[in-house]
C-alpha cells in the first residue's frame, strides 16, 4: 500500500514540474534540436515550436535570435529541401510550390532552383522512363495519363513532351 502512495505522491511531483513555464532557453533548445537534425523554414520551424510551447513572443524572439546567429537560414533549407526533392524524380513547378508553402520567398525560392543547376529534360527522361519504361505511349489516353502524371511530379510541358516526339 505503501508504494501505491508513494508513486502517486512522485506523479504529483512530476505534475508540478512540467506545469512550470518554458523558459526561452528551453525554446531555443528545442529548436535547434529540430535544426540538428534538418533545415527547417522560419514558418515550419515556428509551427512545430507552437505545438510544445505557447507563448509565441518568446518563440518569434527565439527563432530571430538564431536567423541572426545563421543557426536557421531559409535560403539553406530552399536549396537542401530542393536537392533532396529534385533527387527524387519532382520538377521545378512542384517545388517553387512545395517551397512557397513552407514559407520560403520567391527570391529565395529562384535562388534555391538556380544553384541546383538540373537539367530538367533529363530528368524529366528519367522519370518517365522509370515510371512507363522505354516504349512510346500506345494511344491518346495512355499519352493524356503521363502528361498528367507528369504534371503532378512538376515538370512543364517543355521538359518532356519532346521525349515523346523522339
């Protein structure tokens, strides 16, 4: 019975503690336990830290502080979330999309898609080859369902329409 007690005597200990305010330290040590492990936008990054903490002054300070320390850069996380994103078979139409949604700016954005320096025909190629292999499309609905496809991936018309006049 005793060891009933004490664990709910530990429970309300611990209760007590964790409804002690976040102090900005323990914000910022949450967010750079989120940058360790990737670059993150200013939004997604002040997204997640709402979901912990809610006083959002203190995480808005938190998050310029470490902006001007080049801890979080928008433009860093534009051109890895777009490498990564490019490495995986997606155009540039899809990820200026996915980027503007993340809440990085279009000069960011341009930049981020200027260094990466693909090709996008090639790519483009490449992802119709390993989705619908070498042979021609046979008839027009089976053209009008990897143009769609291809669309959804990002990529323009430009950057694969001339695969199919080969």
């Amino acid at each position: 019975m005793s060891e009933t007690t004490a664990s709910i005597d530990l429970s309300d200990d611990d209760a007590t503690e964790a409804a002690a305010p976040p102090t900005p330290a323990d914000i910022r040590l949450a967010a750079m336990n989120l940058l360790a492990r990737r670059e993150h936008s200013v939004r997604e990054l002040r997204n997640k830290l709402k979901r912990r903490f809610s006083d959002e002054v203190v995480i808005d300070e938190q998050i310029s502080r470490l902006t001007l320390e080049r801890l979080q850069s928008d433009a860093r996380f534009a051109e890895s979330y777009a490498r990564q994103r490019a490495d995986k078979g997606y155009g540039p139409v899809r990820l200026r999309e996915e980027l503007r949604e993340r809440g990085v700016s279009e000069a960011e954005v341009d930049v981020a898609l200027e260094q990466l320096e693909v090709d996008w025909r090639v790519l483009a190629t490449r992802v119709m080859q390993k989705k619908f292999g070498l042979d021609a499309p046979v008839d027009i609905k089976e053209k009008a369902r990897r143009a769609r496809f291809m669309q959804y991936r990002g990529f323009a018309v430009e950057h694969y329409r001339y695969r199919e006049e080969d």
